[in-house]
C-alpha cells in the first residue's frame, strides 16, 4: 500500500476512529526483524485516535529458554499441562517480551503500560489430566484497560492469567486476544503471526464468512495448516461473540498492518461475522473507482476501454456492489427501448473479492432491473468471459444479428470480434 495515497486510508478513519482494535502478536513476531515495522504501523494507527490494545504469546520463547537451559518442559506450545518448570520459563519469556514491546512502543513515542486485567481459574482435570498451572480466561478487567486507553496508554496482555490468591496461570494467547476482544467491544481482532493467514491445504483464506470457516473447522479440519489451526478456531469465536471482523497476517509483510486496515484487498485471512453489502446506483464520486477497478481487466482486453466522460454521460447506467461501503465490483445495464433489449456490461469483480458469488449478484440484478423495464432479451459482448457468461448465468451464444443496429454498428468498428451472449427474459 502506498502511504501517499491519502484516499484509501481517509475513507476508513471515520468508521474506526475512536474505536478498538485488539492487535495479538506471536512471541516469534515480536523478536524478528520486522517488528519494528509493525510499531511504526501501530503509531499510525494511533495517530489517527484508533485505540490499541496489545496482547502477545511467547510459545517460541519458552522453547528457546527450555533448550536453553535444559529444561524438560511440558507444555512448550501452549496446549496441555503447565508444570512448575514451564510455569516458571512462561515468566521469563513474557517478562521478556513484555519489556521489549514496552521498549518498542516507547521508541515510537507511544505510551504502554503492562496489566494484570486477566483473571483467570485453572484449567483444572480434563480426561482424568491434571492441567495443573494451566489456566482458563476467566474474565477481563474491563475498567482497567479503558481508563488505559481513555489515557492514551495502550494496555499489554501477557499470556498470564492471576486469580484473586495471588497465584499467576499460563493461559492462551489467542484466549486471551479474543476474551479482551469481546469485553471491550472491539471492532476489530487482528492475529499477526509468521504466516501469510489461515491455510487449508495448499490455499491461504483471503476472505471467509463465519458460517464457510466453521465448515471448514468440521469437515476439513485436517487440512488446516496445525500452525494456523488455534487462529482458525478463535477466529470462529470472536466472530460468534459479536467482534464483526478477525484478520490473520504475516507479521513479515512491510506495512501489512496498515494494508489490511486500510485497503480493500488486504493481505492475510479476513474473517466476518456480518456484511454489509448491497447493489446500488453509482453516483459521480464512484467514478474513480470504477475506473480503478476495470483498469487491469482494460489492461488485458478483456473489458473495453471506457472513459471518465464516457461514464460520466452514461452513470445512470452504471450499478456498484460494495461491502461495508467500499466498491468491490461493478456492472452496466444499456437500454435499448425500441428493440426491447438490454445489455449488461462492464461486469467486474475484484480479485480480492472473487468465488464469492458476487458477480452471479450482479448479474441477478441486472436481470432483475430488465424484467422490471419490460425488457424482452439481455446481451453481453465477451472476448475471455463467454463462458462465465454460458456456465454461470444461463446465457447462450447468439450473431451479431442479435444485436440492436446502433450497437451493432459500434460492435463491428471495434474489430474485438467479442463473441454476442443472448439471454431471454420472457
């Protein structure tokens, strides 16, 4: 993403400025090199008053310090038992961490302050297995944190849980992100970690509904990448609690951060629990975007080339398809009234956005619109597309006799040679 381009970021402040992100790190995350490219990310994010509440793991931490030391530990991942002697490596991997973050944050000129707003139980016997220092999430100290950010300070959430005896548990950090996730009512829960998002088999999820992620947690579940699995699942969670968007990045993705806040395709796994979408009317400010959007398509012939005074001229023809209000796909319905014919155009979808049944949306409602005017057929010019067109939306090859003359006679200066697709309506 290009900072300079101001336009991208300007649309999305005012939807989330003054609201909260819960931004969860892996340990591994936070001792590479690229972090200090995400401070940077979360100094801008700040900068434009979005609160920030920091949690964090230290799983590869505890693994080091165990071979470190020499130490046979269970639980080094973060799932199973705690014994005193992980316990013990979880203190000093997180104590650890929690400094170089606050060290971070500090040479960013950001203030942060580490908490004890976990409460937590243990985990107690599961199968007859005594968990031990194991703890469970039992509540978050919701006062605690906003006084934080009502101060401009941001909260750090440890991957330790303390119960009202004194006593400190391991708990999940992932548990942890999600719980301050749900008390806080953030807009937002975002997963950094060393992979490029939650993986199926050989395909990274780039964008995915609630309800198709937990199809995949029960029908594929062994296809889920074991390292992303615990993202998968608490990514299901949070959305299921009311959190309406979980992001899972690559931590080592320069300004990946911003980017997937800030422009529409992202650049990791979007989960959501609701969308907002709808097909409307363009107006004059959606100009720019369908051009944006088309451009590569225009690039490779596959749509013909339209111009900002050609859209202009025509925008009462032109539908966008947006989600939470950001253009994503578009389409056009010509009239031709003395022939009783319609032709649907300038059919594009974002590839961020594709195999979601968008098109097939946009195509539905183009027909709809020609039904509703009288309109007897429907036709669309291709050159790369006739078979979406023939597969997807019922269209079948017509000539170019099908064609209302003045399109027609247009059709046959272009000298594309697009093949004429032909739709009853009646």
């Amino acid at each position: 993403m290009k900072l300079t381009d101001l336009r991208g970021i300007l649309q999305y402040i005012p939807q989330f400025r003054e609201k909260t992100f819960i931004i969860a790190v892996d340990g591994a995350v936070v001792t590479s090199e690229s972090f200090g490219n995400i401070l940077t990310d979360i100094a801008v994010l700040r900068s434009l008053n979005i609160r920030v509440v920091l949690a964090h793991g230290a799983s590869a931490q505890i693994k080091g310090l165990a071979a470190e030391q020499g130490v046979t530990a269970s639980n080094l991942d973060g799932a199973g038992v705690t014994d005193e002697a992980t316990l013990k490596l979880a203190l000093t991997a997180a104590n650890r961490l929690t400094h170089e973050l606050l060290e971070g944050l500090a040479a960013n000129d950001l203030r942060a302050a580490c908490t004890n707003a976990i409460i937590a139980h243990p985990l107690g016997i599961l199968h007859g297995v005594d968990h031990l220092m194991t703890g469970k999430v039992e509540r978050v100290d919701v006062e605690m944190c906003q006084k934080l950010l009502d101060n401009g300070i941001i909260p750090i959430l440890p991957p330790l849980g303390f119960d009202g005896d004194g006593k400190t548990y391991r708990v999940n950090s992932d548990a942890v992100a999600l719980a301050a996730a749900e008390a806080l009512k953030a807009v937002k829960l975002m997963f950094i970690t060393t992979h490029d998002g939650i993986q199926v088999g050989e395909r990274v999820i780039r964008q995915m509904p609630i309800a198709d992620l937990e199809s995949v947690l029960t029908l594929q579940k062994n296809e889920i990448n074991p390292e992303t699995y615990s993202k998968a699942v608490y990514a299901a969670a949070a959305c299921k609690a009311g959190i309406p968007r979980v992001h899972v990045i690559n931590g080592a993705v320069e300004e990946g951060l911003l980017a997937e806040v800030f422009t529409n395709e992202g650049v990791g796994t979007l989960i959501y629990g609701n969308e907002f979408q709808q097909v409307r009317r363009a107006m004059k400010k959606d100009i720019r975007a369908i051009l944006n959007l088309t451009k590569s398509s225009v690039a490779t012939e596959e749509l013909v080339k339209r111009t900002r005074s050609g859209i202009e001229k025509h925008l009462a023809d032109y539908h966008i398809f947006e989600i939470d209000k950001n253009p994503v796909g578009c389409v056009a319905l010509h009239v031709y009234p003395e022939q009783q014919k319609g032709e649907l155009a300038c059919l594009y979808v974002s590839p961020a956005h594709e195999n979601q049944g968008i098109g097939r949306k946009l195509v539905q409602y183009v027909e709809n619109r020609a039904k509703e005017m009288g309109l007897a057929d429907l036709f669309a010019l291709s050159t790369q597309a006739f078979t979406y067109f023939q597969s997807k939306a019922g269209f079948v090859e017509g000539t170019a006799e099908d064609l209302p003359p003045a399109r027609k006679e247009k059709y046959e200066q272009s000298g594309r040679n697009s093949k004429v697709l032909v739709k009853k309506l009646r």
